[in-house]
C-alpha cells in the first residue's frame, strides 16, 4: 500500500536530479518539460534553470545522473502540491509508467491538463496556463467562480472541476497543524472552525462561523471571528477573479497570500502579509488581513477580546538574504554566464563522486547531502575514477566494457540505443554486455533484458532464483524492511535480470 | 472505464467521459491506428484527420483558429511531403511549396508521431509522441510548447 505523503516531503527531491535522471535514461523531452515547468513554477530553481540551458545546448549529451528518490510517493507528494506538468513529466520519462498506477494517474494527469479548446472563454484559457504553472489552487478557484455565473460550463470543464476538486480537496491530507491549532481550543466554536481549517476548507470555516452566530447572536467572540473570517474568505474570492488574472500573472503577494489561506496554511499567510505590509506600509488590505488572521488566531487560541493592533516589522529588521516568497514572479531566474560556466565546469568533473556539504564550482549540482534512499538509481557515472573529464557517455559505455563493468556498460548502452535506435553499433554492443553477463550470473531473460538491478546483500536472498522482472524487484525494494529499503538500489532504465548475482 | 482509485489511499476519481473538445489535426495515413488513438485520446481531444500534405494546406484556412495543436506522423507514405518537412513548414521554419497557395501564420504546436523504430530519426529538439499513442504523451507534448513559450518569455 502507497502511504499518503507527508505534506511538504515533495521538496525533498531536487528536481534538478530528477531531470538529470531522466537524462541519463534517455527521456530527454520529458526531462526538459520537467525543467520548464520548474523554472516557470519557481524562480529559485536556479539549477534547473542552469541544466536546462546545459541540456538545450547540448541536444545529443547527458549529464552525470546522481541518485535521487523516485517512486510513486514522489509523484503523489508533487501532484498533491499542484505539481501537475513535473508529476506527468517523470510517469512519461521513467517506467512508472508501466506499472498500473503509474498507467492510472498519466491517464488523470493527461486529461488534467489537456489544452481547452481553441477560442474559449479567457477563463479557461487561463485555468490551463494556471495548471501547467503548478498553481492547482488557483485554477480550480476560477472554475469554481465560473460555475458560478449564469451561463452554464461546458462539460469538458465542468468534468475538469470535478477531477480538480477530487484531486486537490477530496484526497488532500489535513493541514499540519499550527502551534495555534495545536493548542487547547477552549469554545466549541474555536473547535468546529479549526476541524474546518485543517480540512482546508475556509469556505466550510466560514459556514460554522455564520451558524454559530445566527445560534448565538450574543456571542461577542463569534461576533469577531465570523467579522474576520468574511473579510479573509471574501478576500480570497476576490483576489482569484478572472479579470484579476493578466495572461502572465504572477503567483506573488496577496495571490500568493490567498493560496496559502485557501490551503488553511495560517501562519505562512500571515508571513506573506507581513512581508507585504513590510513593504507597504500603506497596503490597507495587508493590514486588514493581519488583524483578521489576529482575530481568528485569539479565537482559536481561546483568548477572546478582539484582535491587537497588527505589528508590521521595521523594513530595517528584514534579514538580509531572506527569500521573498511573496515576490516571486514566473519569468525566467538570471543565470549569469558566470553561473553557468561554473555549472558547466562543474559537469566537466561529474566523475567525481556526489558528497555531501560543501562542494567546488557554484555548487549548482551538489548542493544537496546525499542519503540513503529508498529506490535509487546508482550513480553510475560517478564510480569511474578513471575517465578523463571530457568524455562523453559512448566513451563512457566503451570503457566500462573494457574493464568488465559490464551492468553499468549495459546500462550506458541502453541509454545510448534508446537515443539512436537505428544505429546497429550499441545494439552489438548491448549484445556483448548481455553476453558477458550470462556467462557470469546464467541466462538472462532475453525479453526483458533492459534493466540492471544492483542488489545488495540484504536482498539477494530475496532475488533468488531469478527470472524477476523489474516490477518484482520494485516491489521487493518498496516493500522490504526499513533496512532493505535503505540499502536497496534498484536501477530500472530497461533490464536486465540479475537475480543470479546472488548465486 | 476505472473509477477504482489510481493508488491506494486515494478516493476513486470521477466516472471518465468523452466530452474533450480541444481539437487537434493529426496527420497520419495509418487508418488502423487513427481509430485506436480516437478513442484513447476522445476524454481530451477531437481529432482531424488529414493523410498527406495534400489534404493539410486546404483544410489549414478554415480549420486553424479552432486547432490547439498539430500532430504530424514522421512517414507519410503517398503524400508529397514527408513528415518533418511538412512539420517544418507548419512551425514556418521553412517555405510552403507554391501550390499550398497562401497559409496562415499558425501559432501552436506540431508534435511529431512516429513509432519506436523510427522514434530515433526525430531530431531532439522536436516534440515527439511514440505510437501506440495515450493520452499523457500527447498533453505533455502539447504542455511542454506553452512552458517553452513562458519561459522564454
């Protein structure tokens, strides 16, 4: 069974490594959708920006592919973030695909995010640049806006409301809870709206406030809290109107404030309108935001008595280098030539083994500590210690068959073939790969000799006899013991059973 | 149709319909496969089918302002022109031949269609859907050229 993700966890695979995966597999297309959805999504992708100007500039090269977690939690934890264009992007480009959940959510994903029809109303128009910018919840706040009005939705957009609305609300996990929540909610009241708030459902936070109200029209505290939750709701509706939204808008300020409240994410909405009102001072409605956000935070906290006055931090006391999540704009991030000549001199020494913590160059493709993962595609190019810096990944392929490393050759070649199917070299040459193979583990399985599974001791047990395809060794590294999953590292590009190796 | 959840933990989806409108000329002589891709892509899309370059030019004038992408098949056996030249004039980066008579400018997509074997003709820098066709492909290529567009932008 897929556990539901942890909110949040998504982050915790770069997508710059994800792309150079891909990359190295062969699936250089979905690679660079992976890598325009990113930037167009999020600025601070620099590396991605960075190895998406590499990856165009070099159409017929791949960079080194590090290890980077990649099952279907991943794609789950990204499509629950609105990560819709990347989810799709890594079904297409690695075998997941192939598995029947991974079949079932391109399918989804596919209908999702299908174009509208050409000369439609703007409104949908829009739901479609909002859904492959990564901002779910925008989207599906215009189409709920338009199914609104008078004129009826099309059925193709009433049926994209309905996959939206089961993706994004029905199937959304609680939101974490905040330090206010996590408090004793002393009202009945304070109770029933933050069960609403962790749901995310403002919409339904609102709704009890009203009938609390009209119940007890002598509650001063509700009196406060359905004040302030009608500003903030209200706020959130007007904010995601179609005529506020420009063909480029940008997820940034009180839009990104709204997303966060429409997301119940109290405290990361209240960060924004600080940062607004820091940079504002005059910004009424950030002001008011903060009051309202103070109002309902005494509610739920149990501390009646009407909000304090907001406090807007001295511009003076922002902390230099603080990430400006509320400026952030969907235009391309500046790479300087220098970045990129780092970078780029960064791939020249790719050979070098990934570490963890500081690293040379601009630390574009290390930045990252290295852990244990799950499922992990072994970092191949990193154990050649005898390569020169230059060497493409044919040179590669060549000299890890001289040297009888001949799953990670047959890997290189797979690679190799899958981008130049014509040519008969790398077939003979996944031959001889195969050949040397067998003659060291027994047969392979000729249909399905595409995939090179690495398997550590902790699992060989489990692997003999052979004649285990990719699925299975997926699922034995998925559903092992915490141990085995650690120390599992299943290469899956195409096969190669090996099963054997145990013997 | 599924309407069983695609992972566990996930509630099932809503019932899949066929009420795609977006409307894509797909240019392939292969009558067989045509009539699967209808089907797998009909939750999305619309198709218009076109076999050559011949029947492309004519149908362009009326039919492009309702196109949100073109799909060309890399072999086209019996048309004038091939797949790629057909695709490169369609993207204007090259000449129509003088009986195409007058096209207009066309601001979408072109996605080249080819199967496996011939997958690895198709030049990198193109956007590529592999037969047998599914639905994801085809909206991950027609995706990918909005994203292109934005962020060269």
């Amino acid at each position: 069974m897929s556990p539901a993700p942890t909110p949040g966890t998504e982050a915790a695979v770069p997508i710059d490594r994800v792309a150079r995966l891909l990359l190295s597999l062969g699936s250089r297309r979905e690679a660079l959708t992976l890598l325009r959805a990113a930037v167009g999504r999020d600025p601070a992708e620099s590396a991605c920006a960075v190895l998406l100007r590499w990856a165009r500039e070099r159409p017929h090269l791949s960079p080194s592919a590090p290890g980077a977690d990649l099952d279907l939690d991943v794609i789950e934890g990204w499509i629950r973030a609105g990560m819709l264009v990347e989810a799709l992007s890594v079904l297409q480009g690695t075998l997941l695909r192939r598995t029947p959940e991974g079949m079932e959510w391109a399918r989804l994903l596919g209908e999702i995010l299908a174009p509208p029809p050409a000369g439609c109303e703007e409104v949908f128009a829009e739901v479609h640049r909002q859904l492959c910018g990564g901002a779910a919840v925008v989207a599906v706040t215009l189409l709920e806006e338009r199914a609104k009005e008078r004129s009826a939705m099309p059925a193709w957009a009433r049926r994209r409301l309905s996959l939206l609305r089961w993706l994004l609300f029905d199937n959304a996990p609680a939101a974490a809870p905040t330090p206010r929540s996590a408090k004793v909610l002393t009202s009945e009241l304070a109770r029933r709206v933050n069960e609403q708030i962790e749901a995310r459902n403002m919409p339904g936070a609102l709704h009890v406030a009203r009938e609390h109200r009209a119940a007890h029209p002598q509650d001063a505290e509700a009196g406060l809290l359905l004040s302030a939750l009608e500003q903030l709701v209200g706020s959130c509706l007007q904010s995601t109107t179609p005529e506020s939204l420009e063909s480029t808008m940008q997820v940034q300020g009180h839009l990104a404030a709204t997303m966060q409240l429409m997301m119940g994410n109290l405290l990361e909405t209240e960060r924004i309108y600080r940062r607004i009102a820091t940079r504002n001072p005059h910004d009424r409605r950030a002001q008011r935001a903060l009051e309202d956000l103070q109002v309902l935070g005494s509610v739920l906290r149990g501390e009646p008595g009407g909000p304090t006055p907001a406090i807007v931090p001295n511009a003076s006391s922002r902390t230099p280098g603080a990430v400006d999540d509320d400026a952030t704009d969907l235009a391309l991030p500046v790479v300087t030539d220098a970045m990129l000549a780092a970078a780029l001199a960064d791939e020249d020494t790719q050979d070098e083994p990934l570490r963890a913590g500081p690293s040379r160059g601009a630390d574009l493709f290390d930045d990252v500590t290295v852990s244990r993962p799950r499922i992990t595609m072994p970092d191949l190019w990193d154990v050649d210690e005898t390569a020169t810096n230059d060497e493409e990944p044919e040179a590669k392929a060549a000299l890890a068959l001289v040297q009888g490393r001949h799953q990670e050759a047959l890997m290189l070649y797979s690679a190799l073939a899958a981008r130049h199917p014509g040519d008969p070299r790398y077939q003979e040459r996944l031959a001889q790969c195969i050949e040397h193979i067998e003659q060291q583990h027994g047969p392979v399985d000729a249909d399905e000799v595409t995939v090179v599974t690495t398997v550590p001791e902790s699992l060989r047990s489990e692997l003999v006899p052979t004649d285990m395809r990719m699925s299975a060794a997926v699922r034995h590294a998925r559903m092992g013991s915490a141990s085995q999953r650690g120390d599992a590292i299943v290469l899956v590009s195409r096969i190669v059973t090996v099963g054997r190796t145990a013997s | 149709m599924t309407t069983k959840p695609p992972t566990p933990g996930w509630s099932p989806p809503p019932e899949p319909e066929a009420v795609g409108e977006a409307l894509l000329l797909w240019v392939d002589d292969d009558d067989h496969d045509f009539a699967r891709t209808q089907t797998v892509l009909s939750p999305s899309y619309q198709l218009v089918r076109a076999r050559g370059a011949e029947d492309v030019f004519p149908s362009l004038g009326s039919l492009h302002r309702r196109l949100s992408g073109v799909v060309v098949a890399v072999d086209l056996p019996g048309s004038v022109l091939g797949g790629p030249a057909l695709a490169a004039i369609l993207k204007g980066e090259c000449a129509p031949p003088s009986w195409a008579g007058a096209l207009p400018a066309l601001d979408l997509p072109v996605v080249m269609l080819a199967s496996p074997q011939r997958a690895g003709s198709v030049e990198p820098t193109a956007r590529l859907v592999v037969r047998p066709v599914d639905l994801a492909a085809v909206t991950l290529a027609l995706a990918d050229w909005l994203l292109e567009r934005r962020v060269r932008d």
